[in-house]
C-alpha cells in the first residue's frame, strides 16, 4: 500500500484511457448545458474571436455566411487592381469627390487649372459693374453679367470709383473721352428785359448725357457794368454737387492795343490747387492763346480766325501743338438757329482733344471754352458782342 499523497504502482494514469485514445477523468462530469462545448475529455483549440466553438477556416476557405468586410479589410485572394485604380495606402484628400462621382457637360477637364485673374466660379458681376479688364472666361458655368449701358440719352453719368494716378478728383471721367459739350442755359429774365444774370452752362459728352455743371459766381453791378471785360469766377462740379474745377478771370484789357494787358485765366483742380493757365497771345488780326500746364510752360497752342462771327454756320478755334504746325484739336462755336443766335446769347460749344492728352490740360481747355465764349460771344444789354480783336 502507497503513502497517502503519492500514487499507486498499480493505479492507472490520470485521466485515464479509453479505447480509442480518449481520456476520461476518473470522477463523474455534469453535463454541460452549451450545445458546441467538446464532450468531456475532448481538448480543443482556444475559440477564434471570429468563429463559435474554435472553428479554424482555411486559407482558402470562403468566408461564412452573412460576411461583411471592414473598410480597411484587404482585397480578396487573386484581386488585380485596374489601370486607374489608386496606389495601395493612398488616402483621398478633403476635396476628392466622392466615390463614383461623374463630372457633368460643364464641368472642367481634369487637370484643368483656372487663371489666377479669373472671378470664381458661377460669379455673377450686377448690371452696375461690368467685368473688370483683366477676367478672362473660364468653363464651369462662368457667364457674364450684362454691361451697363445707359438708355436714357439725358442720364447722368457716374465717374469713377477708383481714381487713377495724377488726376484730380472729379475728372476720372474725361480720360475716357475725346469731346465734349458745352451748352448755356437760357435765363428767361435775360432774355425778356435784357438783365445780365450769372451764366450756367451745362457740359455733356457726344451722347448728351451730363457731366457737369458750370455756374458763374459774380455780382449784379460787376455784370451789368463791366459786361463782357468783366472778371468772374466760375464753379464747376460734378452730378452729384462736388466742385472738381475752379475758373479764375481776373479783370483785363481785350484791345490788341494794349498787349501789356491781355486776357488770362486760371484753371484750378481741385479747388486751390493751379493745374495750367489760359493766355492770350498778342496779334494784331487773330486771335490767339497759350494753353499752359501748372509750371507755365506751354504745351499747345489755341488759334482763333480773323472774324469771329458765325453767320448760319460754326467758328473754329484750331488747337495747335506749340508750334503751330500740326492741328491736335478744337474749340468750335456752333450755330444754334437763327432765332436763338438772334434773341438770346446762349451759346453752344464742341471741344475736341487727344484722347490720351493729359486729363489737366483737358481741364484747361474746358476753361479756354469759357474765356472765347466770354470774349467774343457774350452780349450785355445794348452792346454789341466782339467779332476780333480790335473791337
């Protein structure tokens, strides 16, 4: 008999063995209530996360029924990626469209790289901002807003609202044209009674939409005294009220008799600040005048014919390039009708110029406008207006 704690020669081995090669334990089992558990004895592989009971699938065996795969799930054995197929780890960038997405009939080719200069896409400019120079059209929907034209032949005109380099404020609008006009309103008193007012002139472009207004800044005695020797001052402004040009005439002699006192006028833009001068040249039959810059140096010349009267028809003033050789422009006196010319002395003008002349010197020569009107087209009361300079 062995010791207690130790076995037996003759005790079989534990568990012990059953035909067959199974083992039993030598003590009875309960049974188990899991209907995949091993029958007692059985010694099974640890259970697969994936399959109940510790199944094993092989290599190549298919995947159980109701399967789903995980998005990072590997492709299945013998999967060939196509041509366009993504590298293996590519990861698609925040604005990749999504899978299966097809690009409609606008949309750009791929690759396609928009102008850095071009407006977004789908962008709409309002009727009152035509496209800025500079876009380009670009696919994808892009179209353009319609141009603002005016209809109205009366409507004002609205300047810019940026302003380029070295012009004045107020006169954005005149680097853009290459004439203007110059028509005087009718004073009803004046033209009843013969009371000399203040002239107003209204300053148009070819299309006869407004530009600016120009009204005369005088006294009654100054006008009806010294008619049309008087000086004056001349405000003109904008549509909106602003004044953009001063006209400065100081009271002078207008007999080639006397050349040591001849007509001059003062062109400030804006206001205070001097940007040329209109000076009369001595002649003894036409006549003639300087158009000079800031400096007083100058820049072309203003010629005028021997008898300034425009019987049924319009009186030139030539402007000339400094030495008279070339014409560049010019100032004309329109004819207005026979009973207008007759009755009133409200005078229509044309000014023509370069259109790349500097947006000063058109100023200027708006100013010289005023001083040929004043000159010889105004008649005060009973006195007759001057055809030349002698008169």
């Amino acid at each position: 008999m062995s010791a207690p704690g130790y076995p037996s020669p003759q005790q079989p081995p534990y568990p012990m063995p059953q035909p067959g090669g199974y083992s039993l334990p030598p003590y009875p089992v309960p049974p188990s209530n899991n209907p995949a558990a091993p029958a007692p004895g059985f010694s099974v592989y640890p259970a697969s996360p994936m399959q109940p009971g510790g199944y094993q699938p092989g290599p190549n065996a298919p995947p159980p029924q109701g399967y789903q795969p995980g998005p990072n799930a590997p492709p299945p054995q013998g999967y060939q990626p196509g041509p366009n197929a993504p590298p293996q780890g590519y990861q698609p960038g925040p604005n990749a469209p999504p899978q299966g997405y097809q690009p409609g009939p606008n949309a750009p080719p791929q690759g396609y790289q928009p102008d850095p200069t071009a407006p977004p896409q789908g962008y709409q400019p309002s009727p009152g901002h035509p496209m800025q120079p500079g876009y380009h059209h670009v696919p994808g929907g892009f179209q353009p807003g319609p141009a603002a034209t005016p209809k109205d032949p009366n409507a004002v005109v609205t300047p810019f609202a940026t302003v380029p380099a070295g012009v004045p404020p107020g006169l954005e609008y005149l680097t853009q044209i290459d004439q203007v006009l110059v028509h005087q309103k009718i004073e009803l008193l004046e033209a009843l009674i013969g009371f000399e007012t203040n002239n107003q002139y209204e300053i148009k472009n070819s299309m006869g939409q407004m530009i600016f207004h120009a009204q005369e800044k005088n006294d009654c005695c100054t006008r009806n005294c010294c008619g049309s020797l008087r000086h004056f001052n001349i405000k003109i402004t904008d549509n909106f009220g602003h004044e953009v040009i001063h006209l400065i005439r100081p009271f002078k002699c207008a007999s080639c008799w006397c050349p040591c006192c001849l007509q001059e006028l003062e062109v400030q833009s804006p206001p205070g600040t001097t940007i040329g001068f209109v000076i009369q040249n001595w002649h003894p039959f036409l006549p003639k005048f300087s158009i000079q810059n800031a400096s007083k140096e100058t820049v072309m010349k203003v010629v005028g014919p021997c008898m300034a009267c425009n019987c049924c028809g319009d009186v030139n003033f030539e402007v000339k390039t400094p030495d008279e050789n070339a014409a560049i422009g010019r100032i004309s006196k329109q004819w207005s009708g026979l009973v207008k010319e007759m009755l009133t002395d409200t005078d229509n003008f044309g000014i023509q110029f370069p259109m790349d002349l500097d947006v000063k010197i058109k100023a200027v020569l708006l100013g010289a406008c005023f001083l040929i009107d004043f000159m010889f087209f105004e008649k005060v009361g009973e006195a007759n207006q001057r055809h030349t300079v002698l008169s």
